[in-house]
C-alpha cells in the first residue's frame, strides 16, 4: 500500500475552518535545517481562505509545552504557492534548533470583525536529526576519560615489553643456532 502526499499531511479542524500543514521534506524537518511549512486554510464545505482575511501569526512551541513557555519560533505570514492550490497558502520557513517534537500553533486574528471568528489550530510535529547535528566525526566516548581503559593501559604497556623481551630473546636463539 503507498501512502499519497495527501496522506502524509496533517489536518486539523476546529469550529468552521480547516487547516492542512504540510512541512519539506516530506513532512519530516531535519533539525538545524531550513524547512518551508504550508497551511491551506480553508472554510466548512471547502471554501478556499483567502490570504486577506486574517492577520495570521505561527508560534512554535518545544514539546511537552506548558502553558507559559516561552516560544522556540514566532512569526507572521508570508504568501507562497504549493501543491495543487491556486491559491496562495499561509507559508513559512521554520529552523527547528533540535530533534524531538514540537507544537505548532497557527493564529488567526480577522481583519475585519465582519462575521469572521479568530481561529487557533495545533499540529504536533517530529523533527528529526539533521546533517548538521550527525556527529559521524566525533568518538562515540572518549577513551582517556574511560575507567576500564586507564586500568587497561598500563597492562597493554607491561604485555607488549614482555612480548618485544620474549621475541629478542627467540631471536638471539635462532641466531646463535645459525652461527654453530
């Protein structure tokens, strides 16, 4: 079974308006990186909202959020094209600063308070590591700080001058052998 790039998006409804999010890549940020976030944004019974309409605001929150915390990214609207809508969409570039789930909340706030209502709409996102947070050049731990290797050490030490002691020897012998 394939999953559609309509499956993959997140939908949330809330009173009247309905919102689809839908992050790059593939709706799996990368942490560190720049990713561009769309929200289609439309009324009961599909009618397209227009960018007009509303003042909208995207705060972003760092899970598990508490009411009070302080927001990882807040910003206001920027008009772009995506997919299939004609349309423009409610758009953003967000920069997740690390790996892990976050919350975010799109805002809307009427222009005009002509039967139009506010709207707050949530979608909880993953964000995974990004290239810039691999750490494939760093060691896995640091062996000089390592109890088990600083016992271990001095032992290799006394085995090697053993071994080197054991070979000089053997080859005195061979070359004594070869001299009679």
């Amino acid at each position: 079974m394939s999953v559609s790039t309509a499956d993959a998006h997140k939908v949330q409804v809330k009173d009247n308006i309905g919102a689809i999010l839908h992050i790059e890549p593939n709706d799996m940020p990368r942490a560190g990186e720049s990713s561009q976030a769309w929200f289609a944004l439309t009324r009961k019974g599909g009618k397209a909202i227009s960018l007009e309409e509303y003042y909208y605001q995207l705060v972003v929150y760092a899970e598990p959020y508490v009411l009070g915390d302080i927001p990882v990214l807040k910003l206001g609207k920027t008009a772009i094209t995506a997919d299939r809508y004609r349309q423009g969409v409610i758009g953003a570039t967000l920069n997740f600063p690390s790996p892990g789930r976050y919350q975010l909340e799109l805002n809307g706030t009427p222009v005009s308070k002509q039967h139009i209502q506010p709207f707050n709409l949530k979608f909880k996102v993953t964000v995974v590591v990004g290239s810039s947070n691999t750490r494939l050049n760093q060691p896995i731990f640091n062996i000089w700080n390592s109890a088990s290797i600083n016992f271990a050490f001095p032992l290799m030490v006394i085995i090697l001058v053993i071994i080197g002691l054991l070979c000089c020897h053997i080859l005195r012998k061979v070359k004594n052998k070869i001299n009679l």
